[in-house]
C-alpha cells in the first residue's frame, strides 16, 4: 500500500511531519505545529497564543476580538475551551513530551466580554504512566475572576512512559 504526504505550508513532505515547525524543549525531536488553530504562528485566522513554562505552570495571554463572539460583545465558549485545550496540551509540550487530549470537561463560570484580556494557566494534577490529568484556568485580568475551568486527561505517546 501506499501512502501519500501532503505537503502544507512547504514543509518537506519527506519530513513525516508536514505541519510546520518548532523545535521541542530540551533538544528533543522536532515537532511541528505552526498551523494549529490555538498557538500556531502561520495559521492566519487562528488565535496566535504564545504559551510558556513558569515554575511548574504553564502561561499565556489572551484578548478576544469581535471576530471571536458568539452572542453580540461576548466571546464564543468554543474559542475559551480551545484556549484551555492547548494550555494544558502545552503544558505537556513544554515539558518535552507528546501527547493528545483523551477527555476535557470545562465548567463556564462568567460570560468574557470581546477586548478583556484574560490570563491562562494549565497545571498538572497527576500523572499515572501515560496519563496526565491537568487543570487549565482562564482567568479575567480586570478582576481575577476566573471566567472557565477545564479538568482534562492527555494520553502520552507510547514513547513518553516513563
């Protein structure tokens, strides 16, 4: 059988990794994901959130725009659960593994005006072999309120059991 690659964003299609590029914590392998919806840099109608690690936390800013409302003025809840999603996700990423959202549950607090800024921080909760269950917050600048909770469980790739 054969199989073909596609080539996006000219990737080399002889890469087995035609989504774009960033280079992994630590030295580790190459991953790539520079079109991703949440954080990817050529994705054009994405969010372009740019994540960090501080002290155990992973971090990053974000302020929603009139192009991501669903009621009039207020931000739509999917583009919070993304938020969330890859806070946690990058979480794992920058701890120089690999590894997919296996379930996420997010508990909507307060609605999130389009233009206030918002801090996001995803945690670790426990890990038992190649589960890691995770916490991601998403948290009003103004007023410290947390506007979003999300509790999720990331399945590691086989090669990250440690």
């Amino acid at each position: 059988m054969e199989v073909s690659v596609v080539d996006i964003d000219g990737a080399d299609p002889d890469s087995n990794d035609p989504c774009g590029g960033c280079t992994m914590p630590g030295g580790g392998p190459e991953l790539r994901a520079t079109r991703c919806f949440v954080c990817g840099p050529n994705n054009p109608v994405g969010l372009h959130i740019e994540f960090r690690l501080e002290d155990d936390v992973c971090r990053a800013e974000f302020v929603p725009s009139e192009n991501h409302c669903g009621w009039d003025g207020v931000t739509h809840g999917g583009i919070l659960y993304s938020a969330l999603d890859d806070v946690m996700a990058n979480w794992i990423f920058l701890q120089g593994m690999r590894g997919f959202t296996a379930k996420c549950e997010i508990r909507y607090r307060d609605e999130l005006a389009v233009g206030a800024r918002i801090r996001l921080e995803g945690r670790m909760i426990q890990r038992r072999g190649r589960m890691i269950q995770l916490e991601g917050l998403a948290i009003r600048d103004t007023d410290g309120a947390v506007v979003a909770k999300s509790a999720a469980s990331f399945m590691l790739a086989a090669a990250e059991e440690r």
